[in-house]
C-alpha cells in the first residue's frame, strides 16, 4: 500500500480572499515504511502573505521571489502523488488550496480525487479521541513524538511529524514494521528474533520449569479490542487480521 503524507503552508486561510500555497511538503509510506522518497518545494504565491500566516511558518513574501510558480511543479507533483492514498490533517484545508491552485492554471483535472484518495487524520483522530484536542501539536504530545525542533510551522517538517502520530495513531507498529538491525524511532536498535523483552524468558527456557500465566481477554475486553482494529482497518491492512 502506498500513501503520501502530506502537508502545505499557504499565504493565508481562505482561497475566497485569493490566498495561495508557499510551501508542499510529501513524505512516501510504503506499507507503513517511511520509503525516504519525499517532494517539497516553495512556490512564489505572486502576491502578500498575512502577517498571521507568516507568524506561524516564518516565511516572507521576499524568501520566495526566486522561487518557481505553481504551473511549473504541478507536474511533478502530480505524479509523485498519483494513486496514493494521501494521509492528511484537515485536509479540506489542503485539498481546497490544492484545487484552487488547479484551477488558477486551467488543469484539465482539478479534483484531488482524480489523482488520489484522501485520508484525513483530523477526523480519524476525532473518532480515536472523541472530545480531546486532535490538533497536530496535540497529538504528538499524546503519542510521545518529539516536536522540539519545530520553531514554526512547515510543510515537510510537518509531514515527518504527522507520518510518526498517523503510525502511532493506527496501531503503534512504527518499529515494529523495522527491519532487523535497523535504527528504531526512538533512536535504539530494532530487537532481534533471540533478544528477549526486559522481564521475560528466552524462548528456549520454556519447559524448563518456568511456569507461564495465561489471561483470556474479558467478553468486554475481546469487543474493546475488535473496535480498535475496526478503526485501524479504515486507514487500510491490519496486520492482526489473519484471515
């Protein structure tokens, strides 16, 4: 399954007032892998940025005079997004800029849907944490995802962070989808098969006298557990599903 995380900063909040995007950031997701393929570019909006727009990611319009124009990354952009599903946050937030930019140039598809699907992460938080903060910021302080080295906001930064809470979010199984050996996110080597967790045997002392507890989920804890997995297969493959 391939998905693109995917986050934009704009002039402004509303495409009514004529604002446009400044910044594209897109992270790939191979079957929940981040791939290390990414698209990101700053665009010249041809216009001011809002002095609050720009207390929240830091760019001027004098950082983008040089930089190149909508029109000429669509393109690219397109298809690094084609058939994806896109992992977004408030994405009618960012499917609307996008489709307002493709309807500036004329495009001859300027749905989102016609390239990609869309997964929005905002509302799938809401059904998680129904009554709860579901902001990015939010939500990386609930999954432990260290945000410190973001001053502002930006589109590929955000996307990283997005990416770890989305993995997180869905089931937690960002390191575990590792490959042996390989760097976990918490900056720790990935375990391998003969290294037993902090408190429990190895496998090859079983039968040996250790004697194991068994504990059969509760009819209530059984349910509680199939409603996670109801959630997690709508953001696409559960891996605890082996039918």
């Amino acid at each position: 399954m391939r998905q693109v995380v995917l986050d934009t900063e704009t002039t402004g909040l509303s495409t009514g007032h004529g604002h446009r995007i400044i910044e594209i950031g897109c992270l790939e997701l191979v079957d929940r892998r981040l791939t290390g393929r990414e698209f990101h570019r700053f665009l010249n909006p041809d216009r001011d940025i809002d002095e609050g727009a720009v207390a929240v990611h830091g760019i001027s319009r004098a950082d983008l005079e040089n930089e190149p124009r909508f029109p000429e990354i669509v393109d690219d952009l397109l298809a690094f997004l084609k058939d994806a599903e896109l992992v977004i946050h408030n994405a009618s937030f960012d499917v609307g800029f996008l489709e307002y930019e493709l309807s500036l140039m004329s495009h001859p598809q300027p749905k989102i849907e016609q390239h990609a699907t869309v997964l929005d992460t905002l509302t799938l938080a809401r059904e998680i944490h129904p009554g709860q903060r579901n902001s990015l910021d939010a939500l990386c302080k609930r999954y432990s995802i260290d945000a410190s080295k973001r001053d502002v906001h930006g589109a590929l930064i955000d996307s990283e962070l997005l990416a770890n809470v989305y993995l997180a979010m869905t089931g937690g199984q960002a390191a575990l989808l590792l490959d042996e050996g390989s760097p976990r996110l918490d900056g720790g080597a990935a375990p391998g098969r003969d290294t037993p967790r902090p408190g429990l045997a190895p496998a090859d002392s079983v039968g040996t006298g250790l004697k194991l507890v068994v504990i059969k989920a509760s009819k209530e804890e059984a349910a509680a557990h199939e409603a996670i997995l109801k959630k997690i297969r709508k953001s696409g493959a559960c891996v605890w599903d082996f039918d």
